[in-house]
C-alpha cells in the first residue's frame, strides 16, 4: 500500500530549554525564521506525505495556532502590500491536511505512536521526530519509502556516530544487503553502555513503519527511562513471523540536531549559513566574529 501518512510525535515537556518552553513548545523554537516543526512537516511533504497527524499535549495550541490561518493578519499584511510575508504566513497553512490527537500520560516515544493507531489504520506510515532536522537538499525519507516499497518492510534511518555516545541513542546490530546504504536491522537495544553497544549505528527520528508494530506496542512492557519505546518494539518486529522486518537505511548527509541547547545553536548556524538570502553574510560576519575572539 502506497505510504500517505505521516506521525509527528510533539508531545514532550522541553525541560532542556527552559525557561524558554515554560510557556511556549519547544518545537515552536525558531531556527532562523521558521520553527522547527515546520521544517518536519515541509520534509513529510516533500516525501509526498500531505496527511499529518500530530501527537501533542498539554500547552501544545500554539503548533494547531502555528498551522492554522490568521485571518486579522492575512489582512493587515494584504493592507499593507507585503506579499511576501503574506505568502510566508500562508505557506504554513497550506502545507498539508494537518489533524492532532494528544497523548495524555507521557509514556514514551512507544505510546505516542500507538495513539496513532487510530488514525493511520492498517497502512504502513512514517514517523518523523522533531529533534532532528534533515537538510532539505538531503532525500532521507524519500530514500526510505523506496527501500520500504521494494522490500515490504519497516524502516529505520541509521548513521554511524562516535561509540561514546551510545548511550544516548538506540543502536542496531545490522547485517549488511546488496546495496550500500541499505542494511538488514537483527536487533535494536535502547541507550546501550559503551561497552555493550552492539555498532555505532544509531536510529535516529526517520521511520518508515508496518502497521503490525502497533500490536507489538500494545504489549511491550516500559523499558529504559520507564517509558514504553519504540526500539524495544521495532526490536521485536526483526524476529517477528509477521510485518516483514526491518531495514535500516544509513545516512551519510545532513543532519541538524535540535535535541540540546549547543546543538540548537549549531543547528541555527547551520541552515543560516546555507541560505541564499542570509548565507553570503551572515558568513562574513562569523568569519569575523570568529577572527576577534
């Protein structure tokens, strides 16, 4: 079955970034003059993915608000002839048939995509995590529905990090498929010790998913942190009689991490830097700035 729908898990606290989040979500942090969830939900698009459910929480209206029209000031920017604005403002709420359910208990990455179930019935679908921005000239997830169409399996998005940092990511145990950046995932372990870590593959927030992983998380027990994660089921799917398996896709382009406070402000840099209108400059100016300190 063609892949039309996408999960966008936005329901954490942001405790990270307070005070900042205390009354704003974190995914509504600008990098540059976007939020950062508009940047997931534009890559879903891409992906040729136009139905968006959102899995949100409590304080989380200003991301329905965000995607939502404006009408008073749709009006003020027509009265004042600033187009350009105006097609910004609109762009966003155009993007895709956004739809939202919340969480409720904040149980994990695991139940936030059973609250899903509903809504993506028995299709395959993709999951995209807010926390990772993916470089728009980067086909990721493009790449993933492909690998999942050709061999009727779930799919995670995989790249090789630094061993020391494993325990911050769920790791694979991958056996290596006739292509090079496709992989056949045998087993997922959560936030694993250094010494234990299977590779230095890391999963990170791109996946193409079998709707047969939402019998899995039905009954998958809380794991690490006490929550219910989705690489304990998509663990259990690589044994599974059913759904297929899972593939993994290894990523070897760019990736901005918004996860932590240094990397936002990396991530910041990053796409300024790329951009037509604000790169040649803002370039100049950090050389500069570099140059001084």
């Amino acid at each position: 079955m063609p892949i039309v729908k996408a999960v966008i898990p936005a329901a954490g606290m942001g405790t990270r970034f307070l005070p900042a989040t205390k009354a704003m979500p974190k995914e509504m942090l600008p990098v540059v003059d976007k939020p950062a969830i508009q940047y997931v939900v534009e890559e879903a698009v891409r992906a040729g993915l136009h139905d968006v459910l959102m899995i949100t929480g409590r304080n989380k209206n200003a991301l329905e608000n965000h995607f939502d029209r404006n009408t008073e000031l749709e009006a003020l920017l027509r009265t004042k002839g600033d187009q350009r604005r105006l097609q910004e403002v609109m762009h966003s709420t155009q993007l895709a048939n956004m739809h939202y359910v919340r969480q409720g208990d904040p149980l994990g990455l695991g139940h936030a995509v059973l609250r899903a179930q509903m809504h993506v019935g028995n299709s395959p679908f993709a999951v995209l995590l807010g926390d990772d921005l993916i470089d728009s000239r980067d086909d990721l997830l493009g790449r993933m529905i492909d690998v999942h169409d050709q061999r009727a399996t779930s799919v995670v998005a995989l790249m090789e990090i630094d061993p020391a940092l494993s325990h911050l990511y769920g790791i694979a145990t991958v056996e290596v498929t006739d292509e090079d950046d496709v992989v056949k995932v045998t087993g997922l372990v959560e936030k694993p010790s250094v010494e234990s870590a299977p590779s230095n593959l890391a999963v990170i927030g791109r996946y193409v998913l079998q709707p047969d992983v939402f019998s899995i998380l039905e009954s998958t027990e809380p794991g690490s942190g006490g929550e219910i994660q989705l690489t304990d089921a998509l663990n259990t799917l690589t044994t599974s009689a059913s759904g297929g398996g899972v593939h993994g896709v290894i990523f070897r382009g760019r990736r901005y991490d918004t996860g932590d406070r240094l990397d936002y402000l990396k991530a910041i840099v990053q796409v300024a830097t790329s951009r037509e209108d604000l790169g040649p400059d803002f370039t100049t100016w950090l050389r500069e700035f570099v140059t001084r300190g």
